[in-house]
C-alpha cells in the first residue's frame, strides 16, 4: 500500500520538475532544504521557515503600553511625583469644574480647555508622561489639542457677550431656525 504524501513532501516536491530540460540547472540544493508552508513565510536565521504577518493574532496574550507610558519621575520616587502630568491636567480641571459649579462659567470652561491644550503640549515636549500617555503619541496630542481648542473656542463663543464672534456661524444659525 503505497504512503500518503504529506504537506510537508507536496510542498517539498512543488518546485521540481519531472521532465527538467538537461542544459537547465534544477532548483538548488539549498533551496531543497527550505520548506515554504503558505505565501508569507520567510526562512529565520537557521533557515527554518517562519511566519511572517502583519495580522494580530487570534488570542492577545499581552497588551503593549503607549509610547511614551514610562514613568515621569524615577521609580524610587512616590506615586505622585511619577504621574505628575496627568495629575497636574486633572487637577487645572477639576478646578475649571470648579469655577464652572460656582457659577463663573467662562472661566471655567475656559481652564478646561486649556488645561487639555496643557496636556496635548506635555505629551508632545515628555517623552515620559506616565498615564497622559494613552494611545500612541500623535492621537494623544490630536484628542487632547482638538477637545481643548473646542471647549475653549466654545467658551469664548457662550453667550451673553461673548468674547469671540465668528460671523458665519450666526447667518448659519439663522437660516436653520425659523
């Protein structure tokens, strides 16, 4: 009974011919030793084949931290002292909060803003700003800097008497309420 070929031996004997012309060299002996499984493996360092693909695997086993998620302080320092960053935005927001629930609403929108402008600057000078590093470096400083130009443009727009007038924005207004 004669023996099933296996994937490896298909694989294996693909890339031969049975009537290779006689003035043409064959495939190498060296090529002989490399298995190729499916089209995007590549041979490793000892000439095994490897997988190689840009696709995430099917289970995580791990998650990577944000680039620029290292400490902010050394390790031997306390706790606040390594996350300064992120303390000092939190902190400039709950005081605009603040200011906002005591009834000084422009201001305290306003050091919202710009506390978020604050943190989009830290992530963008640190290159360690502990947890204010939450995705990588350029969608922290995209969030952090269009939140915080919206709430402050928006503080500056409130009404009554706002500080900023933006034109369009009241013919817009005008024609979509009647």
């Amino acid at each position: 009974m004669p023996a099933e070929d296996t994937d490896a031996e298909r694989t294996e004997n693909a890339g031969r011919t049975e009537n290779a012309e006689p003035g043409r060299p064959g495939p190498s002996a060296a090529a002989d030793d490399i298995t190729v499984r499916d089209p995007v493996s590549a041979p490793d360092a000892e000439g095994r084949p490897r997988r190689t693909t840009r696709r995430f695997p099917l289970f995580t086993r791990d998650t990577a931290r944000p680039e620029g998620g290292g400490r902010a302080a050394g390790g031997d320092a306390p706790a606040p002292a390594r996350q300064w960053p992120v303390l000092t935005v939190v902190l400039v927001v709950g005081l605009g909060l603040l200011l906002t629930a005591l009834g000084v609403f422009r201001w305290g929108t306003l050091l919202i803003g710009a506390a978020l402008l604050a943190g989009a600057a830290l992530r963008w000078v640190l290159p360690d700003v502990g947890m204010l590093a939450v995705r990588s470096r350029f969608t922290d400083i995209a969030t952090y800097g269009v939140f915080g130009l919206s709430i402050a443009l928006l503080a500056l727009m409130a009404q009554p008497d706002p500080v900023l007038e933006i034109p369009f924005l009241k013919d817009t207004l005008h024609f979509t309420v009647s």
